[in-house]
C-alpha cells in the first residue's frame, strides 16, 4: 500500500522565475512529465500575460508577481480559476514555504534569488539550482545552511549538472580537478579592439543557446562562465586551482571531471537546456522522453582552446573575487548586473562592463567573514555605487 502510494506521487515543483528561458523550459519538462510533477508556484515579476497564461493551463496553489503594479491584471485574470495571487518580493519567500511544494526550482535572474533560496532550504525543500548568483554571493552561508538543514541542492546549469553526473558513483573518489565547457560566446576570438565597436543586438546572439539577455550577455563577455567557476567551488567544495575552463564552441561536452588517477569523465549531449532541468528535479532517476538525441556527427569535429583572459577580462576579475573571498564576489556580482543593465540600456560600451567592475572590486568596503545581513548591504551600495559611475562615466574605458 505504501509502496503504491509513493508510486503514486507527485513532486510538487514550485518554479521561481516560470516566464524566463529556464522557467519556460521546465514547464516543458513537467508537460511531458505530468505524471512524475505536479506544478505548486509560479513567479515572475514583469510578465504578467505569460504568467497568466502558464497559470490557466497548470493550475498552481498560487501564483506570484514580483512587479506588485501587476497585481490587479493578475489577480482580475486568475482568481474565476480559485488561483490564488500574491505579489511583491516578499510572497515569493512565502510561497516557497508551502507544505505542498517538495522541490523549488530557482530561475530568477541574479541576486533576487537569494532569499527565497534561503527560505526555500530553511523549510527543507529540495533546491534544483539554476540560479548561480545564490552561490556566488553567499555561497558559504547557503552551504552551510544546507548541511544544517540536509537539504539537497542539484545544479540545474548545463556545465555543474554535467559534474554531477559525472560524478554518479564517484562520490568516494577525490577530484583531482573540473574543467567547465565555454562555448566563447558571440566573439570568440575577436581582439579588444574589435570588441570596442560590438553592438547589443551582436552580444545578444549567441551560437548555441536560448537564453534570457542577462545571460546572453554575460556569456558574451565570459562573465557566465567567472560565475559558474564561483558556483562550482561551493557545489563541489572545490579550491580555484582545481577549477579549468577550457572554450569549446560545439556546446557538445558540457564540462568534464579528472580524477586523481588522471581518468577523465565528460558529460555529453546537445545544447538542450532541458536535459539538465529535468535530471534536477528527477535525480536519481533519468526520466524517458522525446527530446532529439545526439548522432555521431555532432561529435567529429570537436574543438578545445584556452579562454583569452586578456581580452575577455571577466573571467580573470571572476578568478581574483574567488581567491579574495569574503563579500568579494557579492560586490563582483552586483556591479557585473549593474555594467550589464547598463550595457543593454547604451550607457556603457561592451569592454567598459570589466571596467565598472573592476573599479566596484578596488572601492566597495571589504569584508573577511561577511554575514548576511553583509552581503544584503554589499550588494546595496556596490548597486548604489555603480550606478553613480555609470551616470557620470567616472571609470577608465
């Protein structure tokens, strides 16, 4: 009886971010898994029309909408449905506290997924990770946290979902080091003086993937992959030295393991941001499904080269946070969305992003051993701070 009943069941997901490219995705997933997940939350914070959309045909407990302007268009549309609708920041912390969600994917975009993660792990909900910055910013803390709490977290991003799997049986073995996959973006190759004239529109087209612009962006100027090297140190209890990345323009290996008898493991598929969502909120069982499967052509001509650091200097800026320590990746993080958003609006040119950065790593107060309430005023005035340079252009270009 109890065999069946668990059989049975439904992991209740709620989905942080249900509007951007992972939320969208993992709706995908559970339309083609409904018999494994049932959807508990949905949130976004600016589209109120997909996110009524996805709520009609999912029915969630609740919805929420970040942007409380939005709250009436919601509430007016979903409320004949018995959904119920919150908005605000501060509902999202609450929904994830719900008994009926078993597992809160985190798709939010940047630092605003930082408590509701926390909240999510304090109430002991499985945490499938897609949002990196969470680890970036306050990775000690949510770790801790976590084997406080004995919450899993399983990574969600193409790159640590394929050290997970590679290292499936290996638990006991230690890593001699990870080597992360970069695609190298829309200007692999290009010098730093043909990165001075690139435009949005050529930033925002990437080879390989579909993501959100923040994201498009940062894989552009290799921020991605500086956070991802962040992300990866606190996943797998890592040091920086055994952190490589190696560009790989295929997307095809999506990062490797080299154990300390120098076997090396790669995790293989297509560029396919779906596998890794749904072997998140499946582990550890891989789920049937109808997604293409990779031929043996996809695999004839792969190529590997070493990251140009010099030119795409995020990476590096990433690199020198990491070994820094303390509230340093916070204040990385937080000037990197502010040179980001700047970027997108045409304040700021493409190679002047490190720049802004760089500058918020040598001014932004530094703390050793930050607390929360730390790296809750870091990302504060690293915000406030970098948006005072961008209006008055006072950095080096």
């Amino acid at each position: 009886m109890n065999n069946s009943s668990e059989e049975n069941h439904k992991n209740g997901v709620a989905i942080l971010g249900s509007t951007g490219s992972i939320g969208t995705q993992a709706l995908d997933v559970i339309r083609e898994q409904k018999d494994k997940f049932s959807v508990e939350v949905l949130t976004a914070y600016n589209n109120a029309d997909l996110l009524i959309k996805q709520a009609a045909e999912f029915k969630p407990n609740m919805v929420v909408i970040g942007n409380e302007s939005l709250y009436d268009q919601v509430h007016s549309a979903l409320d004949p449905l018995g959904i119920k609708v919150y908005s605000g920041a501060k509902s999202i912390e609450w929904a994830v506290q719900m008994d009926s969600v078993d597992v809160v994917l985190t798709a939010m975009v940047g630092y605003a997924g930082l408590l509701p993660t926390i909240k999510a792990i304090e109430n002991g909900k499985l945490i499938a990770l897609a949002n990196k910055e969470t680890l970036v910013v306050a990775g000690d803390i949510i770790t801790e946290l976590a084997k406080e709490k004995a919450v899993n977290i399983y990574p969600v991003d193409s790159e640590h979902s394929a050290i997970f799997q590679c290292l499936s049986g290996e638990f006991h073995n230690p890593i001699e080091k990870i080597i992360l996959t970069a695609s190298g973006g829309p200007f692999r190759g290009k010098t730093r003086e043909a990165l001075t004239k690139v435009t949005k529109a050529q930033a925002l087209k990437h080879p390989n993937w579909d993501m959100g612009a923040k994201i498009t962006i940062d894989s552009a100027s290799m921020m991605n992959k500086g956070l991802e090297v962040i992300e990866a140190k606190w996943l797998f209890n890592l040091k920086a030295e055994q952190i490589d990345v190696w560009v790989h323009p295929q997307s095809i290996v999506h990062s490797m393991v080299q154990f300390q008898d120098g076997s090396v493991k790669a995790q293989m598929g297509l560029p396919d941001m779906k596998l890794p969502i749904q072997y998140a909120l499946a582990y550890p069982n891989r789920l049937p499904n109808k997604y293409p499967r990779m031929s043996l052509e996809a695999c004839m001509n792969l190529q590997f080269e070493q990251p140009d650091k010099q030119t795409f200097r995020n990476l590096e800026l990433a690199y020198t946070a990491m070994h820094k320590g303390g509230n340093m990746p916070c204040i990385l993080n937080a000037a990197n969305e502010i040179a980001v958003k700047a970027f997108l609006e045409d304040q700021i040119g493409f190679l002047e992003m490190s720049d802004l950065i760089e500058l918020m790593m040598e001014k932004v107060s530094f703390v050793q051993k930050p607390s929360l309430q730390d790296y809750i005023e870091t990302d504060k005035a690293t915000r406030m701070y970098a948006e005072e340079n961008v209006n008055k252009r006072a950095f080096a270009s």
